[in-house]
C-alpha cells in the first residue's frame, strides 16, 4: 500500500476558498467524505475539533495536518486541499498555513496506514517537496509528486545506512530520543525525522524511538541508553522516562522537536542539562519542563488520568445497576427491588463489582500519573483501603495523591543504592514499603476525617432546603456546559459519579447525578432544536448534522456541541449554560434522582420522578433554543455557505 492509495483526486482540492480554522476544517471534511471514507462525518468532525482544542495541528513552515482516528471512520484516508491566501491555523510558527493535509483513522483495527502516514509525515519537512505540491497544476499532478517521493524514500531506507543506529559512537556524539504525541499519528514521526535530519548534517549520530499509535517504535536499548551523551524527550503524553536515570534529559514538548532540532541536539552536547534522577514527576507529559507547569494544571493532569480509568467501570457498572432496577419493576417499593429475579440479580451483582472498582482504580491512576508505574499498587490499594474504611471518593482521591508522591519520596531516599541494588527498588523496596506506609496511612490519618466529613456532606445535602438543593442544582447544571466536556465540565460530572455510592460503598440513586446528567444532555438538544426553528442563522451543513446532534444530546454526549461552540463561543456556551442550569435546578425542585452514571434517556426508566425529569430536559432546551436562537447573529444572506435557493429569509 502507499500514500495515494489513501489519496484520491476528489479529495483534493488545489484552490481552497476557506477563510478561517473552522471553515477549513469543514471543507477538508466534507473532501474526506467524499472519499467514502466516514461512517459519521459530524461525529468525525467533532473529534478533529476536539483534537484542535488539545493543541493546533498546524505545524509550522505553511503546513497543517489536522486528523482524528476515531470510530466514526471506515477506513484510513487522507484529504488535501491548497489555499493560495494563507489562513490562520494558529500554527507553532505563528504564520498561515498554506498546505493542509487531513488524516482520518479508524479506532482500532488494523494499523497499516500508520506507517504510510508517518511517511507522509516526515516527506512534509522537505522544502522541495512542500514547493512542488503548492505550484501542482492538477490534482493528477499533486498525487504523481506525493507517489515519486514516496519511491525516493522507499530505496532511499532500503540502500542507506539507518542513520539511526550510531557508526562509530568513540569517535562521533551519539545521543538518544524519543518522540510522541497523544494521537501518534503525524507529530511523533515528523519530530523523528526533524531530529534524525538535522542530527545527521551535524555530524552526529542519532537513535530516535517513536511512540505512534502503530505501537512503540526503534525502541531504545539499555545499551543505547548507557552510550548516549544525553537525551531529548520531544512529547505531549506520557512515555516511560525511569530508564533514563542518571541521564542527561532535556523535555520538551513535540512542537520543538520538529522546530528546533539544532537547538536542541546542541543543548544536550553542551552538557550543561540537568542529570535526570528517576523523579517519575518530571515526566514528559507536558509541553515543557515541569517547572514551567503551573501546580494547578499539574493535580488536573493527574486527577483526570484517575478520572479516564476510572469511567469505564463506572459507566459500565452503573448501567448494569440501572438495567437491573429496570428490568425488575415487579418488585419496585421492595427490599427485593433490583435482585428479584435472576436476570436483575446477575445485572446488580456484575454491575456493582465492576462499580465497587471504581475507588482503586481512581485512586491506582492518580498515582500512576505522579509516581509512574511503582505507585499504581499502592495507589489501589489506598481506593480500597479508602472504600472500606467509610472515606469514599475523598478518601479515594488523597489514596492517589499521597500514593504517587510516597513513590516519589522513596524513589528519592533510595537514589544513592549501589548499581548493583537498583533493581531491587521496583521488585521489593517501593512495593513493601509503600503498602506499608500507605496502609498507616489510610487507616490512621486519612479515613477517621474523612469519613466525617462525609456523613456531614451527606446529612448536610440530605437536610438541605428545597432553595438550597435547586442552587446546587442550577450551578452543576450550568457547569455542565460551560467547556462541553472540559475540566469545568469534569469536574461537575467527577462531583456526580462520587454521589452515586454511599460511604459504605454501596450504589444509590442521586440527585446530585440527576441534575448532572440533565445539564449536560441540553445543549446538544438545544442547538438541534435551535437549527429546526432559527435556520437562518445556521450553515446548511450545520442544518443537516441537527438529527445527529440531538441523538449525541439524548444519549448524554455533551461534546456534540462542540463544533458549534468552536465556530460562535460567544452566543452558543452562554445559551447553553444558562438552559443546562435551569434543567438542573428544576430536577432538583421535583426531587429526581438517578442511579446510573450515563445513558441518557436509555436510563429514563430508573430516574424517580421520571416524567418531571423528561419535563426538566424539554424545558432547558426550550429556554436555551431561544436565547440562542435571538442572541445569534443572523448570517449574510448571499454567503453559499449558509443560503440555497430555496431558503426564506423572510421567515424563521
């Protein structure tokens, strides 16, 4: 397979009139689509925006390449467009970009693509290459220009010597590298070839480890590593770095691995960066140095990777819970109610041990996030010591926190051991001496205040006055939808999943949920209906994704507003916010609570009160509809992208 095999002249567009980021990415899509290449063109959208919000994938020198791989794609492809004017990409260089390049991949799966895109990738940093596709004259021209450097490259790797593995390290600097970005598809490899390229005209020998979504790539050796002089870790996630140790460590975000490479690779022959100790907290999970992170940012980093971890056994247990009380209904005002049959039993008993997991996991990946890998055991174990000792979720978050940074205190004590001992941290000093002081811990200082605080917490919210309760209400509701899916967002729904189990562990119905779930399944719901009664202030493409939207709404998927957030912020999220709050406000005013963590209105069935909850949802897209639809400005009328000729401008 090679690079023109994923792209098609009908999807590449050589005079691209996009004007801005977001009508770019629209036409690239649509160009995608095109290709026959989606299953969900909004839903594959929406993940290339999102994947924008994470960091711009222009990459400088007029070049951008925005991409998604998600399961909304059929199979991998590529579409490419030209704008001769330049559009603002926010690229890392600050300049318009000119060339683009869309990459869509499908989840999972085979992963052959990868390997053409990250040629692709590396052809990119070519300036003769980037020249002659701008000057194509035709899309048959564009592909013979790709394929042609494509053959070059292919017996360019098949008869030169892998710069890659060091000639002769005595005489020549050899240093060592590792590339990554969080999708692995496009960065990780053009930042290993910045490297390897410039490294080589330099006169210095190079071994660059990639971290792709293809897996794990020229993975360097114990003996690479003790060779090197230094090592530069370009990446925006997490790579292993406790190998290292002992090392010179330059970190630094991706972006400067395909920017700076000369100025990197000469920081690690200066000799004047830091030795790396084996502190697991100066990961390269960051775009730069940990100390240029701000501590905030630091705890929202790792309390989010407990967060992603901890989801799918929530989700997944909860709605077990939630179809075990549904489809036992026979038994409804019971001491049986939920158990009563053994269909309802098997659910409940599945459901609340992948639920019951919830704590240590939480807790394992918070750890894991500070402390590397050795401080997941003791991360997990302090969620269950958390979980049985009447602690809960709070307990269960300082379990982590305190479980990462023992790993870091350790590593720290045992830095000076002999060589010969070193082996001896991960395998017997960090598992049993961490058990031990997080045990003491736990039980000791830890879960006596906190399970306090939580049977105050918990009476306090019980005791609340029907006021107080619709104000809690109102602001999770609105939180909701105030970054669709953001740490604002996270942090409602984190309050809501800890709601749900009670401090001895048990699963109950919450009404702090209810009114979680509510606020986020309006503004999908709201911007859908908006589309159906103001269509002339949405784009025909935005008119045709209405019935996706609403069914990612119904289904409580917040993110489904995302791309008409990113394109109009300023109307869309206070619309948003303010008809989420009131939905959530409103179910708690008719006391509905919920015990499942998700499902939408699949989990109608469970919520007490069920028919003033739907009443709550109808009444917050209604009031945010409407603010939306007047506040929203309306469009000019002869723009292609938003008139047909058969739109009535005269009527809404």
């Amino acid at each position: 397979m090679r690079i023109v095999d994923l792209l098609k002249n009908q999807s590449i567009d050589l005079h691209a009139a996009a004007i801005d980021k977001n009508s770019a990415i629209d036409h690239m899509v649509d160009l995608m689509a095109a290709n026959g290449n989606l299953i969900d063109k909004e839903n594959y959208k929406k993940c290339v925006f999102a994947r924008e919000q994470e960091g711009s994938t222009g990459i400088g020198e007029g070049v951008a390449i925005p991409h998604a791989k998600t399961a909304a794609v059929r199979e991998p492809g590529l579409a490419a467009m030209i704008s001769q004017d330049g559009i603002n990409f926010d690229s890392i260089d600050e300049e318009p970009a000119h060339l683009f390049f869309l990459i869509a991949a499908p989840e999972g799966g085979e992963n052959v693509h990868l390997e053409l895109l990250s040629r692709l990738s590396r052809m990119l940093m070519d300036d003769q290459f980037r020249d002659s596709l701008m000057e194509s004259k035709s899309t048959d021209d564009f592909l013979a220009i790709i394929d042609n450097a494509e053959t070059k490259q292919r017996i360019s790797e098949s008869s030169d010597t892998d710069i890659s593995t060091p000639v002769s390290p005595s005489s020549r600097p050899f240093v060592v590298a590792v590339t990554a970005c969080p999708t692995g598809i496009a960065h990780t490899y053009m930042a290993a070839e910045s490297l390897e390229t410039k490294a080589k005209a330099m006169g210095i020998d190079i071994k660059v480890e990639t971290d792709g979504s293809g897996g794990t790539k020229n993975i360097l050796t114990t003996e690479d590593i003790e060779k090197a002089v230094g090592v530069i870790v370009a990446a925006d996630k997490n790579v292993e770095t406790q190998r290292f140790s002992g090392k010179p460590v330059l970190f630094v975000n991706v972006a400067r691995g395909i920017k700076e490479p000369e100025v990197l690779i000469k920081q690690i022959l200066s000799r004047q960066v830091p030795v790396f100790q084996g502190n697991p907290e100066n990961k390269a999970e960051t775009p730069a140095n940990k100390r240029n992170e701000g501590v905030g940012h630091q705890i929202y980093k790792h309390l989010m990777n407990g967060v992603s971890h901890m989801l799918p056994f929530v989700i997944g247990g909860g709605i077990m819970i939630a179809l075990a009380f549904l489809f036992d209904m026979q038994n409804a005002g019971t001491a049986q109610f939920g158990s009563g049959t053994p269909l309802a039993a098997f659910l409940k008993n599945i459901g609340g041990l992948s639920f019951g997991m919830m704590m240590p996991i939480l807790a394992g990946y918070i750890a894991m996030s500070i402390g590397e890998r050795p401080a997941l055991m003791p991360g997990i174990v302090g969620g269950f010591l958390a979980t049985t000792g009447g602690s809960g979720f709070f307990g269960a978050l300082f379990a982590g926190f305190i479980g990462g940074f023992l790993i870091l205190g350790l590593n720290r004590l045992f830095s000076n051991l002999p060589k010969a001992l070193e082996g001896t941290k991960p395998v017997l000093l960090f598992p049993v001496i961490g058990l031990i002081l997080i045990g003491i811990i736990m039980t000791y200082i830890i879960n006596p205040p906190t399970a306090l605080f939580n049977a105050w917490l918990a009476d306090t919210l019980n005791g609340m006055s029907t006021s107080s309760r619709i104000i809690l209400g109102f602001v999770l509701g609105g939180m909701m939808s105030i970054d669709f899916g953001g740490p604002i967002n996270k942090a409602a729904y984190v309050f809501g999943t800890a709601s749900l189990m009670s401090a001895s562990g048990n699963a109950v119905s919450s009404g702090i949920m209810a009114s979680v779930m509510v606020g986020g399944m309006v503004p999908p719901i709201a911007i859908a209906l908006c589309t159906l009664f103001f269509k002339r202030k949405f784009t025909v493409k935005e008119r045709q994704s209405c019935i996706t939207t609403f069914i990612m709404g119904a289904s409580f998927i917040t993110e489904g507003a995302i791309p008409f957030a990113a394109s109009d912020p300023l109307h869309v999220i206070p619309s948003c916010a303010i008809g989420s709050a009131a939905a959530g406000a409103l179910s708690m005013l008719f006391n509905c609570t919920l015990p499942a963590p998700h499902g939408g209105i699949f989990v109608f069935g469970v919520v007490t009160n069920w028919p003033m909850y739907l009443v709550s949802l109808l009444i917050g897209s209604i009031v945010a509809m409407l603010i939306l639809g007047v506040i929203k400005k309306t469009p000019y009328k002869n723009n292609a992208l938003y008139a047909t000729a058969t739109d009535d401008y005269n009527t809404i």
